[in-house]
C-alpha cells in the first residue's frame, strides 16, 4: 500500500455501494490497487474503499492511463483489441480482470454502413448484490467506445448462468493463489 496526500479534488466511486463522491484536497488514501488505468484506494478519514479513474491520476500524483492504440494493418484485429481492453477492467476489490474472473459470457462486433463498428457485451457479477456491477460496465462501455473504429457500444448485464469459481480462467486462478 502506497500513502498519497490528494493533490486536489476528485470524484471517486466508493465501494461496493457505488455511489459517487468527491474526495477532497489534503485527503490522506493509501492506493490499494493500480490497475486496468484506475485505482482502489482506501481513504480512513471516509471510513471505506473508493475507485479513482485515471482521468484522475494527477490527484493521486500518477500519470494518467495511456490512449488506446490505433489500428492499422501491422497492429491487431479489433476482436483482439476489445479483448485486451475489457482485460483492462478489474473489479476494485479483487486484483483480476472481468475477462480472467469469467465475468464476460459474450461479445460481439456488427460492423456499421458509415465504416465503424457496434461493440455487444454480456458480462455478470460475481454477486447480484454487487453494488459496483453498473460501474463496471459503464467502464467497460467507455473503454471501448475509446477504441479506434468504434461508433456504439452497449454493456448489458446479465444473470443466467449464474457466475461461479469455476469460471475464473487459468491465468486468473494463478493470480488468486487458488490452483
């Protein structure tokens, strides 16, 4: 954990509610979790857990996340790209991504007549009650709606099959310490 006095204001979602609020100047945080371009941080003084996005990097004294790559013939194809981006979303408690804890069930690129294209997610939760499974995917949604070629994207999520351990991938149960 890495102590951080706040170098100014920032919206943060706290955690699990997911409720919105303003952290303030001065404000003392230990960063628990730096990744997927946002960060978990624990503000004592607020008695929890909060989430701060990268656009709000600065206030914690990091650099912001770098923009998305751009395509091209020698770079990747966009399914691999929408991938490796929704691999850069985590859930704030837990050190995996959605695509490694099984959080995804679907994706789907339809390509539009102006030469973009509609991006279509199903992702679930760990728990229904999770308070941050609406956060997670507006996160998601804004990731890819940052992605080169990319004109709409919808995040839906949804409930059948319910999630379980089991599918958490490989690389995700290596990082849990679960295998």
């Amino acid at each position: 954990m890495e102590r951080v006095e706040l170098s100014r204001g920032c919206e943060a979602i706290q955690i699990p509610a997911g409720h919105v609020v303003t952290l303030p100047e001065g404000l003392e945080v230990f960063i628990t979790q730096a990744l997927g371009g946002s960060f978990t941080v624990e503000a004592p003084a607020y008695g929890g857990l909060f989430r701060i996005a990268g656009k709000d990097a600065d206030a914690l004294g990091k650099e912001p996340p770098a923009a998305p790559e751009t395509l091209s013939a020698e770079n990747q194809e966009l399914d691999q790209l929408v991938w490796e981006t929704l691999k850069t979303c985590y859930d704030p408690e837990i050190p995996v991504n959605i695509v490694d804890l099984g959080l995804i069930y679907d994706m789907r690129i339809a390509p539009q007549p102006d030469g973009n294209n509609w991006i279509e997610v199903k992702m679930t939760l760990t728990a229904q009650g999770c308070g941050m499974g609406f956060s997670l995917a507006a996160e998601a949604r804004q990731k890819l709606l940052d992605l080169p070629g990319v004109s709409n994207a919808n995040v839906e999520l949804v409930w059948d099959p319910p999630w379980n351990p089991q599918m958490i991938s490989p690389e995700g149960r290596q990082r849990l310490g679960l295998d």
